[in-house]
C-alpha cells in the first residue's frame, strides 16, 4: 500500500473499525487501491479418511476353545501377566489378531507392539507350531521389549498394571500408524486399537446467563472413576458425570457467546462408547495430611452386566448397547508401593479362570465377583440378537457356575490382608467319624457318609497355603509352610510304607486310620482342626 501524505496514517483496510486518527479526531480515508481485495482463505475440507473399518471386527468369539497357559513370572512382572491375559481373552481384539488382520500391512521396521501381542494371542490361544496348548509360556517377545513399549519400566522392579497398560495401547496405536506420514487427530483416531477400545467423553459447558453450551470431545481408551465415596460401580459412574458449578468471585467463566464473565456449569459425560470398556478404579489416591500415596482397600460392587445408558449423552443415549462382564484385574497388598496383581478371565466357553502368574485355574462368578477389583474390563453386546443370546446363556453359565462352585479350589496363596493382620481364634478341636452301615456285604466296601469311599475316591486337604513372594515363586519350605502345603493329603492303610515327602503327593497317612474287622474305615484327627482342612474329591487336580 502507498504512503499517505501529510496528516493521513498508514492503516489496514481489511479490518473493521479500523480508522485513522489526527490530533486526536477521527476522520474517514477512502481507499485509493485500485487493486481488488485478496478474498478470504477458504477452509480447507475435513478429512473423512478411515483407517480400519470397524465393520471387520467380530464383536464375540467365533470358536469356542479352551483356557490358555499361565505366564511365566520373570521378576515381578505379575503386573504385565495379569494385564496380558486380559488383554488375551478380550474377544474382539483376541479374533483381530489371531485374523492377522495387521501383520498383512505392517509397516514397521524394528519392534512392533501390535505384532508382539498378535504372537502372544496366537501362542496363547491356538498353541504353538505343532499345535499344542496349555502348560505355562514365558510372554518374552513382551518382556525383552519393555523398554520400547514405556522407556521408565525396568524389569523386577514394582509397576502399575494401569500404567503398564495405557503405555502398550500407546505403542499399539504407534504401530497402527506406522509409514502413514502426518495424519489429523480424527483419522489418527480411527485405527484399530480406537476401534475396539476407544471412545470419546464430552465435557459440556453451559452458560448461566445465556444458556449457550460449549462441547469439547476428547478420545479415551478406558475411563477411571474415583471410588473414595463409593460402594459400588454404578455411583462412581454416578459421581463421574455430576454437574460441577464453575463461578465465585475469582472463577468466573467467560462466555463466548454472551463476552461476559458469568457463573456456568461443566459436566463430563460418555459421547460415544467403546466396543471393549476398560474401567480403571482409583485406588491409589495422594493423602494431604500425611504427603504420601495410600490405597482405597474397600470392596467395590461391580455388575456382571452394565449399562451404560445413564451416563452418556443425551443425543447418543439411544444408540447405548449393554456390556458384560469378561475380566477382572486385582491388585493385592496394603500399598501402592508392592503387591501382586493377578486377574479372572471369562473363556469362550463361558468359564471363569483365574490367571495367577502360571497357576490357572477354574473358579466360580461369585468368587469373581468378591473381588477387591482394581480394573474392570466389559465388552458390548451387539444388536438384539446379542441381548438374545445373553439370556439363553444365563442359565447355562449358572449350571456351569454351579459345577465351579463345587468343584473350585480354593487358591495357592494365604495373601488376603486379614490373613496377614490377624489370624481367628482356633476353635475346640473336633474329630470326624465315618459310620459304618449295619449291615455291610462283606465282599463290597461300605461307602462313607462324608468321605464317599474313603479308599481313594477322596482326599483331605489343607485351606492354608504357602504365601507366593512378589517374584512369584512359593516361599522357601519350612515346617510350617510344609505342613500346609498345596498337595494334597489323603488317607492310607497301616499296612502301607512311610509316605514320601511333603513336596510330593502323600498317600493316605497311617497315622489318621484304624481299620476294623467289619470292613469300614473310622478317621481319628484329634489334632487337626476341622475350619482348616477341606474334604474334595481326588479327580480335582490344581
């Protein structure tokens, strides 16, 4: 633009209100450009670009197979197992990558995460080159590579699962994007991993004066609810999506509809809800009066079946689809500091494992369910026929919950706190008998009441365990821990030889048995407590 001469100032002519002043007054200067004005940058068009289409995800399993191994414990890496197997029997993400639906278009030159759990999954549920399954794997292709997946993780030292978890589905999505340039945040948004285990949360700000609303979307792959006021799921969610008041005399808000500086609300709600819901409860808080980190030990109510309806959006409350109950992670230990993290899975065949390091073993809903849980892992239920399916498989699994319940073992390890605490009082030492009938065939043996055949059909076995160290092993034997050994204990004729060690199985001790003439067999434990030994059947291996 020219120059202006004598009292005129230089001055943009594409801005309002933009008038030049002389001496202090305001006069108007027409525009002596002959050149047309520059129009005005057009916006560029929003990228619609879909990375993964969700249309190729199976939402359920489509075999049915049996539980996988355990995960060898390498030096406290009980919270990478723990996280692993859950991860494992998330039946969406589990039929991806046994699909090799991203090893077909991997990028990536050096350590791929998304690969890494794609061989994971693939030994874990369909066994190894020749095909076997079960026994115990070591998750090493996880393991050696901890340092590339969160750079601060070293191994045999005390880790977060949570942390643990939120840094492999970071370097899952680095992954997913590998080779594929600078992308905007939408499309970054629609891989694989958001796919399955992304959502988005709307944090709504509403104006008090003028009523005008302003939205913010965020993407999240898991929501983490505050339980410090809480007794069970449903109200931590409750308290996640409560109004909080924005306003006083120094936290006004400024409206950007109305320019002034007026009392608002903010409330944070569920846009959008993942296929797989991953629900972090917070129990490690900062305590103020002591300046340190305690741990909320409290039992916290989950339902097997969640809906999510109450605490999304208005305008997408409809499109909400209910959620079951898969896996549960637990963290046990009076702190944040050490502890043992183990999990409880839901195979594809309905049954509930529990995946402690490289025990697995079967266990009930309702073992499951008095669970102190730490991270709750819910998938969605499509369609109707989904909702169909879950109530004609209601009562099966409640046959099969049933046959757990009976058949459950109780676990290897002594490790609840109140075990550690305090231990009850010992009560007045009992003794069991097994009558005879009246009248026995001398050539067949009487069956006891109790016992059912106390010949071999069943075995007597101590409640308390050995505790697991941190690192996973049992503790070293000693007399005590001996004597309460997992193995089990049985009922033996004296006509029998010494029986072996405590570490192996001990065949029916002398000591416990008298044989009469009439063919029945009477057990004498005066010294053995009745609360701590549990009669089972000898088929129920661990």
């Amino acid at each position: 633009m020219a120059k202006m001469k004598g009292n005129q100032v230089h001055h943009n002519p594409f801005l309002k209100n933009d008038r030049p002043t002389t001496n202090g007054k305001i006069h108007k200067v027409k525009n002596q450009s002959t050149k047309p004005a520059a129009p005005a940058a057009a916006t560029p068009p929003k990228d619609n670009r879909v990375l993964f289409d969700r249309k190729l995800l199976s939402p359920s399993w489509k075999t049915n197979r049996r539980i996988g191994p355990g995960l060898v414990n390498v030096g406290n890496t009980c919270f990478l197992n723990s996280t692993l197997q859950c991860l494992t029997y998330t039946p969406t993400f589990a039929e991806y990558l046994l699909d090799r639906l991203h090893s077909k278009n991997c990028k990536v030159r050096d350590f791929c995460a998304m690969c890494a759990l794609q061989d994971h999954v693939q030994r874990c549920l369909m066994g190894d080159k020749t095909g076997q399954t079960g026994g115990v794997i070591s998750p090493r292709n996880i393991t050696g590579k901890l340092r590339a997946i969160s750079s601060h993780m070293r191994l045999g030292r005390q880790e977060d699962s949570h942390e643990f978890l939120r840094h492999l589905m970071q370097a899952a999505q680095k992954s997913c994007l590998a080779g594929l340039g600078k992308l905007p945040h939408n499309v970054q948004e629609t891989t694989a991993v958001h796919q399955i285990f992304g959502g988005y949360l709307r944090s709504q700000v509403r104006c008090m004066k003028c009523k005008a609303e302003s939205n913010t979307y965020d993407p999240c792959l898991d929501i983490s609810v505050d339980i410090n006021t809480s007794t069970n799921l449903q109200k931590a969610l409750k308290d996640f999506i409560k109004v909080d008041h924005i306003g006083g005399r120094d936290n006004k808000y400024k409206c950007s509809a109305c320019h002034s500086l007026v009392d608002a609300e903010k409330q944070m709600t569920v846009h959008r809800a993942p296929m797989a819901l991953t629900v972090h409860l917070k129990r490690f808080t900062y305590n103020w009066r002591r300046g340190g980190m305690d741990k909320v030990s409290k039992h916290i109510e989950f339902p097997e079946r969640l809906d999510l309806s109450p605490y999304m959006s208005q305008d997408t409350r409809k499109t909400a689809q209910p959620y079951h109950l898969y896996g549960v992670l637990v963290h046990m230990g009076g702190g944040c500091h050490s502890g043992h993290y183990y999990a409880y899975v839901k195979n594809a065949n309905g049954k509930w494992y529990c995946m402690d390091d490289d025990d697995v073993r079967p266990v009930s809903i309702q073992t499951v369910m008095r669970e102190r849980a730490y991270m709750l892992f819910y998938t969605q239920e499509q369609g109707v026929d989904a909702n169909i399916g879950n109530k004609k498989r209601k009562t099966e699994d409640a046959g099969r919950n049933e046959e757990n319940s009976v058949s459950e073992q109780k676990p290897k390890r002594a490790k609840s706190e109140d075990a550690v605490v305090a231990k009850p009082a010992e009560p007045p030492i009992p003794s069991i008998t097994v009558t005879p009938t009246t009248t026995p065939p001398k050539e067949k043996p009487v069956e006891a009441n109790i016992l059912n055949g106390v010949a071999g059909l069943w075995v007597i076995r101590s409640v308390h365990v050995p505790r697991k160290s941190l690192r996973g092993n049992v503790s070293p034997a000693t007399v005590s821990s001996a004597l309460s050994h997992g193995n089990r204990w049985t009922v033996r004729p004296l006509d029998e030889s010494t029986p072996p060690p405590v570490n192996r199985l001990l065949q029916r001790n002398s000591s416990n048995v008298s044989t009469d003439s009439s063919g029945s067999d009477e057990v004498n434990r005066d010294n053995i407590h009745i609360s701590q030994w549990q009669v089972r059947p000898r088929g129920n291996s661990r």
